[in-house]
C-alpha cells in the first residue's frame, strides 16, 4: 500500500458524492492506495450512504468514532493509527482529488525522498475556480528554512499534505484535538519542524469548494472560542518554528491578524469577554514591535489600537460592522435600535420624502457604512443601489405601497445584495411585479411588535368597544367598521367605535382626491342616517400603545379592502399587533395573506362572522380574556422583537 487517504466525515450526505467520485476518476492503480473515511458518528444518514459504498470498492474503508469529537482532528487521528500506506494524504470531504494528483505527488516523492510535500489547490466558490498556493520562487537551491518561510509566507495552511507516515509516528505527531480553529496550522508547522525533507509540486492535486451556504454555519461565527484558540495556535507556531529561526509573527501573522480583526467584525458571536480580550491585548503588546509594521486599513487599525491599549469598551465598539439605516419613515425599524445595536454600529440617513434627501449627508454615511438597510423600497433604496461600493452590503425592505411605483424596477438589482417582504402573501407580490429581482435575492422577515411597551389595564367596557386604527385611505374600510357597528347596537346599545389616526381633511393628497373625499363624507352621512353620532368617537393621532387601554378598546377591526392589484390589500397590517399587545382581542375580515400572519382564530370571512364573534366575547367575558391571552403569546413567539433582531443580523451574516 502506498498511500492513504484519511477523510473525516460528519453530516456531509449532500457533499461527500464529489469526493467519492473524484477519488474513483483517479489515474493510478486502485491497489495501491486506500481511501479511510472516518466518520464523527453523522446524524444525517452520511455514514450509511459510506458504509455501503464501501462494500462496493476495493480498499476503501469505513471507521466510525464511539462518539461525536465535534472537530476533524480526531477522525484525522484515527485515520493515521489506521492508515497502512507508506504516505498519507489528508483530504476534506467536501474537496475533490485531481485526476493525476497521487502520480505526481508518488513520483516527487519517491524522487526525492520528500517527508512532506505542499502542492497548489484550485479554489471553487460556484462561480470560478482559482489557481492558489503558488510559490513561484521556489527552486532546489533553497535551503530547508527558507523552503519552509516560503511555504509559511505564500501558502494557507489547508489540510492537504503529502506526508511520510513514517514521520507523523516517528515523532508523534498528531492533530490538536482540543483546537476548533487553527489546528491546520500547528500541524503543519509541527511536521515543518521535523521533517528532513520538505518538497514542493508546482501543480493542483485538489479542488476546494468554498461555496458559501444560505445558512451561517458555526464556523461562519468567531468569538471568545475562536479568539482563544488563534492565540494559542500563534504562540504555539512561533514556539515550533522559532528553533529554525524562522520567525512565524513576522512572516505571516499580518494576514492571520487581520482575518482575525475581521472575523470579529463582520462575524462577531459577541461573546469575548474581559479575561479573553486581556489575553489578546497581552498578546498584541508583547509583539507590538513587529505587529504595528503590519499594512493595514483604517478600520482594522482602529481595532488594533484599541487591542493595544486595552481599551475594551473602544474593542466592543469597534468589533460592529457599520449600519446605516436609510429611508424617509423610518417607524417600523428605528424603534429596534436598542436590540439590533447589540449587533451592529448604527447611523440613520433620515430622507425627507420618497426622493428627497441632503445627498451631502447621504454621502457622508455612505462611506461611513458597510452595511446598509434601505427601509422602503423607494427613491432611497434607487440612490443607494447607484452609489454603494462592492464592498458594502445592500438590504432593501418592501412594505406594500412600493408595489404601485416603480422604484423596484429602476433599482440596479445587481448592486442589491437581497430585498426584504414582509410576509408570505407579498413576497410573491414583489417578484411579481418586479420580475427582475431574482428569487435567490428575496427575503421574508415579518415586523415586530414591542410587546411589553402597551398597557394592558382591563376593564369591562372593553367588552362592547371596537377600534379602528388608520382609516385613511378608503381602502381601509372606515365604512365596514361602522356597518358592523350598527349591527352590534342591534344586540346591544352600548357598543361603540373609536378611531384613531387623521381625518380625510387633514392629509392633503386626501383632501385633493374627490373620489376619497366623496367615500369619507358617505360615511358621515351614513353614521347620521343611522343614529351613531354619540357612538363613533375620533380619538385622532395618539400613542396608540397607551391609548387602547385608556379609551378602554376591546376590539381592534382589520377590514381592509381585499384588494388583488396593484398594491394590494394589506402586507402585514400592524394594527391587528396593536390590538392583541394592547390587550384585546383583533378581529380581521379576512384579506388575502391574512392567513399567514395572523391566527386562524381571529380571522372571519365577512362582517357577519366578524359581528357574530364580538357577540361572543361581549356575553362570555372568560372567552374573551383566553382569545386576547393567546393573541398575546402569539406575538411573543412570532413578532418579538429580539427574534427580528436576531433574523436581522443573520440576514447580513449570510450576505458575507
């Protein structure tokens, strides 16, 4: 047997088919090499699918660990007890082996009775594939310490080595279990440390894929676990190399450092604590000699200095990404600023209308940002997608109005990293109407409510008063609450009706609109005709978290029009929220989407249904105290505002 390959496996049942076929495309002869996949115990049927393959194809083989090592190092460990082949050869199972890869490495090899050999790779993200780990420079002449500063300065320290069996037992050498990152690169320099012969092949043996995934996995994240296991692995490679006066900090660490600084950044889990960062800021000025030389941008260097100084609370700050959040009414994002700020550095560019903005300042946050939330899909969102620089991310949320203007059409879709609905039924709407905005490009995160923030105090006229929050436009059914209204008052006298939000009057583009105006003053008439004068009370524009409970609302109406064009009915409808937080019970005639934000319960199909249920609950107080109480926790679960903060931020995780 000449060489062994040692595959870690964990959960890998839509990944592992390219390795297994790449090994099987191999141009070299089947009896002399023997593939080992190592399995960490996978929970997803992987080591099935090898365990059968395995029965099928000469020399290779399954091993499964006792239980889960939560890291390849231990598979990797075990392959090496187990591996019978003169070299071993350590590839990923997500990776693909090159056709002529063992052929050349074997001939290198054997040629010169290499210990280790390092080779280039061809890097995959889904797009292109890129030649990497080339060391031009690279010659016979080279001593064994400046091959090995070569390898340490121009190569990544990717697991695929070509090594001597013999030289990993000789000297004990194994993978550093208790490491979760950066145990790559204390083996490598472990086995730089003791091999004689160090060779290079000027060619890719290996494909690897970096493609990135729709969800952040764990590796995705850097924290105190991350951050603690770089500082050991770069103290301990300086350790290992500094007998062959190879300085590793100096040579390389100006690459390791920043990956590190950005990591923190942009991939932050937010928990480095004190002790972690103090180990760090040790670390930093012990080498502050050789680290300060480093090149870097402002904004890493911020970072490094605040590291330096030990300035932690400056550290938290800085390790933020910068969010701007744009647009002209900023009421359904500006209010979670307290939990998204435990993620990101905030600015707002407040704009003055849909198009209307002071582009002076605009461009000032701009260049400020590296992430950027375009609240609306307006002239804001058009401005940014023109302006915006690739290394920015760009998010644009979608209400409902965007839906009758063409914004959405005029925005450069390719400068727009994703675009937000807001709920089910508009997420189709909005690559319906604009159908150049790609499907992988859209986005679902629903509003949030502040749950906590109403008041809730009860008392019995709740049972026989009904809100009705916004009426402007005539699309928001003013007319179906006073129709269901009268109805009540047939049962009972002491049913009523507040409003709350502006009259006709009082916005403009209402007042100038005959055909609304003629609606709102048929209403009037209407609540004339029918004897409702003293029971409809216009609240006006008030804290509506306050106001339910203190105008005594038990009943919150959604009766929008159920409107098919464009815009469409409602998108998410915060009003039917505000009832439930503020204590009460929202009842909606059902508009289509409805179903999908809202409970089943509280949704009727016409105003029959609707008047039917306040009956209900007026006569059974118990009924209505367990419909408002489930309204309630139906918020909690779905629309709390820490679970947006936290979809939020992975949004712009998966956007890296």
């Amino acid at each position: 047997m000449l060489v062994s390959f040692v595959i870690p496996c964990f959960n890998a049942i839509d990944k592992i088919g390219r390795c297994m076929a790449s090994l099987e495309r191999l141009h070299f002869d089947p009896a002399l090499y023997e593939a080992l996949f190592v399995d960490d115990c996978s929970t997803d049927g992987t080591d099935e699918l090898i365990k059968k393959t395995c029965t099928q194809v000469e020399n290779w083989r399954f091993i499964q660990l006792e239980r889960n090592s939560g890291s390849p190092s231990r598979p990797r460990n075990k392959g090496i007890e187990e591996a019978r082949g003169k070299y071993i050869y350590f590839l990923d199972c997500d990776d693909e082996i090159l056709p002529d890869a063992l052929n050349e490495l074997t001939r290198l090899a054997e040629e010169t009775d290499a210990c280790l050999i390092r080779s280039e790779l061809l890097a995959e993200n889904g797009k292109q594939r890129k030649r990497m780990n080339q060391m031009d420079s690279w010659h016979s002449a080279l001593t064994k310490k400046e091959k090995i500063e070569l390898i340490i300065k121009k190569q990544s320290t990717v697991v695929t080595s070509f090594v001597k069996a013999d030289l990993l037992r000789k000297h004990s050498i194994r993978w550093p279990e208790h490491l979760r990152m950066g145990e790559d690169t204390v083996f490598l320099a472990t086995m730089l440390a003791h091999a004689e012969v160090v060779e290079y092949l000027a060619s890719p043996t290996f494909i690897y894929f970096k493609i990135p995934s729709m969800t952040p996995a764990s590796t995705q994240r850097y924290g105190r676990r991350e951050l603690s296991d770089h500082l050991e692995v770069w103290s301990s490679t300086q350790q290992l190399l500094e007998p062959l006066a190879i300085n590793y900090i100096q040579v390389r660490l100006n690459v390791g450092l920043r990956v590190s600084i950005e990591s923190l950044i942009f991939k932050n889990r937010g928990d480095v604590n004190v002790e972690t960062f103090d180990k760090f800021s040790r670390f930093v000025r012990t080498h502050w000699a050789i680290l300060k030389k480093f090149k870097y941008s402002r904004r890493i260097n911020e970072v490094l200095l605040s590291i330096q100084s030990g300035e932690y609370a400056a550290f938290l700050k800085l390790t933020k990404p910068r969010l701007l959040i744009a647009g002209h009414d900023l009421k359904f994002i500006e209010d979670a600023t307290p939990e998204l700020s435990e993620y990101f550095d905030i600015r707002f560019d407040k704009w003055q209308g849909h198009a209307i903005h002071d582009e002076v300042q605009s461009r000032e946050c701009l260049e400020w940002a590296e992430y950027i939330w375009c609240e609306w899909l307006l002239g804001n969102a058009e401005w940014y997608a023109k302006h915006k620089k690739p290394r920015q991310r760009l998010v644009v949320r979608m209400h409902r109005m965007e839906l009758a203007r063409d914004h959405g059409s005029n925005m450069d879709l390719d400068k727009v990293d994703a675009v937000v609905a807001v709920s089910t039924y508009f997420f189709e709407r909005l690559l319906e109407k604009y159908p150049n905005i790609p499907r992988h490009k859209a986005r679902l995160m629903h509003n949030y409510v502040r749950v906590d923030d109403y008041d809730t105090t009860w008392h019995p006229d709740r049972l026989f008063t009904l809100g009705i929050i916004g009426v402007l436009p005539s699309r928001k059914g003013y007319k179906k609450a006073l129709e269901i209204l009268k109805e009540l008052k047939k049962h009972d006298v002491r049913f009523n009706l507040k409003v709350f939000g502006k009259r006709a009057e009082d916005l403009a583009w209402v007042a100038k609109n005959p055909t609304e105006m003629a609606y709102f003053s048929d209403c009037q008439t209407y609540i004339e005709e029918n004897g409702l004068q003293d029971s409809v009370d216009f609240v006006g524009h008030v804290d509506i978290k306050k106001e339910l409970a203190r105008q005594k609302v038990g009943y919150v109406l959604s009766v929008s029009d159920p409107d098919l064009d464009f815009p469409g009915p409602e998108s998410f409808h915060l009003a039917i929220a505000d009832g439930f937080a503020g204590g009460g019970v929202s009842l909606v005639q059902h508009w289509p989407g409805a179903e999908y934000i809202w409970p089943e319960n509280s949704l009727g199909k016409n105003q029959d249904a609707v008047v039917d249920e306040v009956i209900k609950f007026a006569n059974e107080e118990p009924s209505f105290q367990t419909a408002s109480q489930l309204g309630m926790s139906f918020l909690r679960e779905n629309y709390n505002v820490s679970k947006f903060s936290v979809e939020f931020n992975c949004l712009f995780l998966e956007l890296i």
